[in-house]
C-alpha cells in the first residue's frame, strides 16, 4: 500500500488550491477600499435615518468575521457587519461602530500554507504535507477595551446558547467581553439598547453536527454536535426577536443555507472525481485479493448471503454493504453507515463501501468532510487502516440519511426564521438562498431538491459562480485560473474578506428596499481574497 503518499499529495492539493494563485499575475487591482466605495452626493438612509444611530449585531462565527480557521483582528475588520456599517457611515459619519476588541492580528491563530513549498510538491512531488502548511500560534484572547460594542457575535455560538446565562464561562470569545459572570449574549445585546439589530441564528444548531460527519444521534443542548430540536429553535427565535425589538427596534433576520454545499464537504470528492477517494495504485493486487479473501471482507459479504436467505435483511441490502476491491485503479473506501439495517447480533458490522448515490431515484452521493482526506487509507499506530482494512468511522462520513437530517433540520429551523419575519412589520428576512444557489453553481432541481426556496430555485442557473465586475467569483476554485477569485477562507468553510462582501451587499439590498435608502453596495474585488501566505 502506497497510501501515505497519495493522501498526503491529496490533502496538500485540497489545502494549497485557494493560496496558489496569491502571486497570479493576473491580478492588477491596486484601488483600496476607500476608493472603490467613494460617497456619492445622491445618498440617503432613507428610513433609516433614526434607526442607524445604534446598529447592533447577533450571529456567529460568520458574523464575527472569523475566518481561516482562526479569529484574529483583520477577519474582523472585513466582517459583513464591518462592512455595512463602513457604507453606513458613508451616509452619516456620526454612526459608530465597535466590534469586542478581543484578540489582535493573529488572534487565535491562522492556518496559511508556505507557497514555494505546496509548488515544489504539487509540480515535483517534492517535500511533504508537512512542508507546506504553516500554522501560526496565536496570541489568545484578551479582555475587550472596545466601548460601546455593536457586534455581539460569537464563533462557536448556536441559536440555543444566545440566552444562556454564564455562556462566556464555556466560550471565551464571549467570555472576553461579557458584561458579567453570568450575562447572556442576547441580554447584552439587548441591554444596549439597539434602534436596530441584524440576527443571524441557527448556523451552528446546523453546522456542528455536519462538521462531525453527523456521527451524534438525537438532542443533547450539551453537545455542540447534535443538532437543535426544532421545537426548541423555534421558540429560542421568537424569544430573541421579542427581547430585541421590545423597545421598537426594526431589524433584519438572515436565514440558513444546507451547509454540505460548503467546500468543507465538497473538496474531498471534488479532487478525486467522485467517491472514489483511495486513488489508482493505493490498492495493489497482493493487496486486493486479500481484502476480498474470506480472511477479510470474503468473509462478511458470504455472512450477508446468509443474512438474506434468514430474512433478516433484503437482498437489495445485501447488494449495497458487499465490499469489493479491484487493484490498480480508484476504490470507493469502506464507511460505517447506521442507517443500514442493525445486524449487530450477528456479528455483522453496518458498513459498505462509499456510494456515488442514485440521481434518478433522488439518493446523493456519500459526502466526505475535509478532514476524512487526512484519514482515509493512511496506516494507524494499531496497523489498521481506515477505509481499507476497517471502515472509516462515522465522523468522517455523511451519509445520505444524514443529509436528509440535515436538510429536514435546516427546512425546520429556515420555518422558523421566516415566521418570524413575516409574523413582525419591524423584522426583513434577508434571504441567502439565491446568491449561494448562483455561487455554487446548483441546478434548478438541486436547489428545490435541497430547499432553497423559490428566490434560490430561480437563481439557480446551473453555472458555477457569481460574476463581479467581469470577474467569475467562485465558492473555492480547484482550477489554478480561477483560485484568486475564490470567496471562502483556507478553512473551506467561513467566508473571506470577498465573500463577506458579497454576504454585505445581500444585506443592503434588503436595507434599501424596505427602507427607501440608497445605500452603496461594495465591489468585492477590492477586498483580498486571501489572507496567506503571510
């Protein structure tokens, strides 16, 4: 097995594709922000005049600006909350802005990757993953000196923990300017008394569990990887738009996209073309024979045979858990899949290999967080090797019975958003199903299929990226022509400073719209694309 060095070649490929194209010679804008924004003499805050005064913010990680994998000044400072109120002020310099000034320029740390040596591996195979990331060690949290504060987010934060009192004891990023041992995020926020909020809930009521490969059954509000009971969602939503706009505070409510569209759970199959994740040559034919021998996987697919012919299990089933190698080209690897019919009696584990799905019958693909790319076929202290010899573990997999929890739990929580929006005069849903539809290049039929909505359904143009400016923004290029445009972070799943831009001008429309303001959209190819190498 030569797998070590494919999976390494692999996830220095997935890490180095959005840093490459940092020296594209293509690249020519030299215009700063200020000037790609001027002020023009014809705008106005409409409406909002009066409610702009004390904009406060509520979210998580995306709305606190976090982004490459760390929370550090410069992520903040081109946060969409930033941003807008960047645009605000354009219009009324009176209105300020404060975000907790917690960390400094490399705050929590960061993940870059060392250009010339990702290059010398990608071209000549030259050095090791290890050569090429570079991470930074961070200077930690400090405690805010920022007064008054308007963006209250939080990394990390779902909608269930914004009414938790003591939160900051658990979350440092809170804990660092919270107002007192046991404040809440919403009581704060509300405590400030905004004239106007902007709330972005249920991102990680969705995202921790599709993080760990939805490897955590049921509701536990005490694990960041178990999903939200939607009930719970519901009533933590309505809760909070009541708090905030007690005082008669308008605000803005963004919904939530079906986060396996991220490239954090496309990359994986994307570099390999599919399922197939143990490339040609990982598997030899010594190597073959035996996985498929009765001392290996032989033995478990006769096991299934005999399953059938018991009743215990169709023979449909059978079909799809049997395990088969073939030497010399691309295997799908082996996962475990609970949704498959528990024989644990039997001795007989719940695994198959990787499936590419059925489209006509509506079943996707097996999905592969990152993280499975370091995993999958690289040998164990214990011999073992996951994905050949045993299967790859839950955390690493999200099967299609886990993305149906996550596009029912997203459906859920997305209902609940909504109501609250049109169950209030005060409150504008900013809807970011068209412009993640049109980004990430879903047909008409995914986009329903997933729950997009009308508005995302018909953005939905089948044609992968956003144009600005001339330009194709693309969520995370794996061509090196377009890597320079690509609008997520080195984390592959948190916006960078281009695609907090494009999140920015999403929400001044909305602003415009409801309020008769005339407030400027951005051009987000005035913001880096990427904050490595550095």
């Amino acid at each position: 097995m030569n797998s070590i060095k494919t999976f390494k070649h692999i996830a220095t490929l997935a890490l180095a594709i959005i840093v490459l194209a940092n020296c594209s010679s293509e690249d020519t804008l030299t215009s700063d922000w200020i000037d790609s924004n001027a002020t023009e003499s014809n705008l106005t805050l409409g409406d909002l005049k009066d409610r702009a005064s004390n904009f406060v913010w509520l979210g998580a990680s995306m709305t606190a600006g976090y982004q490459d994998g760390g929370f550090f000044k410069e992520g903040q400072e081109n946060a969409y909350p930033t941003i807008v109120a960047r645009q605000l002020q354009q219009i009324d310099p009176t209105i300020t802005y404060n975000y907790p000034n917690i960390v400094t320029v490399m705050g929590t740390g960061r993940t870059a990757i060392d250009l010339n040596a990702a290059l010398a591996f990608l071209t000549t195979g030259q050095g090791s993953l290890g050569d090429a990331l570079v991470p930074s060690v961070g200077d930690g949290v400090k405690q805010n000196t920022n007064s008054p504060i308007h963006n209250f987010s939080v990394p990390g934060m779902r909608a269930i923990d914004m009414g938790v009192a003591g939160y900051g004891q658990a979350n440092p990023l809170f804990g660092a300017f919270m107002s007192g041992p046991t404040a809440t995020v919403l009581g704060d926020a509300v405590a400030s008394s905004p004239t106007f909020f902007s709330l972005w809930p249920g991102g990680n009521d969705l995202l921790g569990y599709a993080l760990g490969g939805g490897s955590v059954d049921g509701y536990d509000p005490t694990n960041t990887g178990a999903l939200t009971d939607p009930a719970t969602f519901t009533a933590t939503i309505n809760a909070s738009v009541a708090a905030l706009t007690a005082n008669g505070a308008h605000g803005i409510v963004l919904n939530i996209a079906p986060w396996t569209i991220l490239p954090y759970f496309q990359a994986a199959t994307q570099l390999s073309g599919g399922v197939n994740l143990l490339p040609a040559g990982s598997v030899d034919a010594p190597t073959a024979a035996f996985l498929n021998s009765v001392a290996a996987y032989g033995a478990y697919n006769a096991a299934l045979d005999q399953v059938v012919l018991a009743g215990a299990i169709t023979a449909e089933e059978a079909a799809i858990r049997k395990i088969t190698f073939t030497a010399d080209v691309a295997n799908a690897p082996v996962i475990t899949d609970e949704s498959l019919t528990d024989l644990s009696a039997m001795g007989i584990a719940s695994m198959r290999q990787a499936s590419p799905g059925v489209a006509s019958l509506g079943i996707p693909a097996d999905i592969f967080p990152l993280t499975a790319i370091f995993t999958i076929g690289v040998p164990q202290e214990d011999g073992s090797i996951p994905g050949v010899s045993v299967p790859l573990s839950d955390q690493y997999t999200l099967t299609a019975a886990e993305q149906g929890n996550i596009l029912y739990h997203a459906a859920q929580y997305n209902a609940a958003i909504t109501a609250a929006a049109n169950n209030n005069d005060n409150l504008h849903l900013v809807d970011i199903h068209p412009i993640m539809a049109d980004l990430f290049g879903l047909s008409p039929q995914i986009a329903a299929a997933i729950g997009m909505g009308n508005a995302g359904v018909q953005a939905a143009d089948g044609v992968l990226g956003f144009t600005s400016g001339g330009i194709n923004l693309v969520p995370l290029s794996l061509t090196q022509a377009e890597l320079y445009n690509s609008v997520f972070s080195t984390d592959f799943v948190h916006p960078n400073p281009r695609g907090q831009a494009l999140l920015a001008n999403e929400i001044i429309k909305v602003l415009n719209a409801n309020y008769g303001a005339t407030i400027p959209t951005v051009d987000p190819l005035a913001f880096e694309p990427i904050y490595a190498p550095f």
